[in-house]
C-alpha cells in the first residue's frame, strides 16, 4: 500500500458547507506542490464519491468536476470505509473509479501512516 505524507478527511456532504470544497482544495494546493496527498471520505462526505451526483443550490459549484481532477494532481489514494457504505446503504459499485474500502478497524494504521492529517 502507498503512503502519504498529508491525509485529508472529508467528513461533509457536496452541498452541506464550504467543508468539502477547503478540504479538496487544500488536497490539489499540496499536490500542486509535489506533497503527496490521500483522501479518506466519512459520513456524509461519501456522497463526494458517488459517479452521479445531484446539483446544489443555484450558484453552488459542482463537486464531481474537482474529484475527476484529482488523478491529473497525482492523488490517487482515495479511502472510504466498508461501515461508511453500509449505514449509507451505498455500494462500491456507485462510486467513482479507484476507491479503496477498508474497515474500519485499519483506520488506525492508516493514520499513523501519514505525517499529518486534517479533517473537514
């Protein structure tokens, strides 16, 4: 598995504050900086993931154009948790291309294998 030196969480939906949008931004600012960067999405920021998305309110900017540049930034680490899916009665199958589930219970690894992480 790669590591990361920056691990950004995203914790809020597309449309529910400006979280999503900091936390993505911060992600693209530190790759545009050759930092290397993973996402891991909880609660409602999975919906961020989903292949379709609906639109916000009017004058609200689309997530899913910024999650399909992330691959042209180099980050390619996308996590989500198995636990995450279930209770949003998602599937893996509706996100979009290269997500990694993993249970919760390596979310500790995963933490510790990164030097610095932020939540949004």
């Amino acid at each position: 598995m790669s590591t990361s030196q920056r691990l950004v969480i995203i914790r809020h939906g597309p449309h529910a504050s400006n979280a999503l949008r900091e936390g993505l931004d911060v992600a693209l600012v530190a790759a545009a900086f050759g930092e290397e960067v993973g996402l891991l999405f909880m609660g409602q920021g999975v919906f961020a993931l989903l292949k379709e998305q609906g639109a916000g309110a009017p004058g609200q900017k689309a997530t899913l154009p910024t999650m399909n540049m992330l691959e042209m930034y180099d980050i390619n680490d996308l996590w989500v948790t198995q636990e995450a899916l279930e209770e949003l009665s998602l599937t893996p199958d509706k996100l979009l291309e290269g997500v990694k589930c993993l249970p919760e219970a390596e979310l500790p690894a995963l933490l510790a294998r990164h030097e610095q992480v932020l939540t949004f």
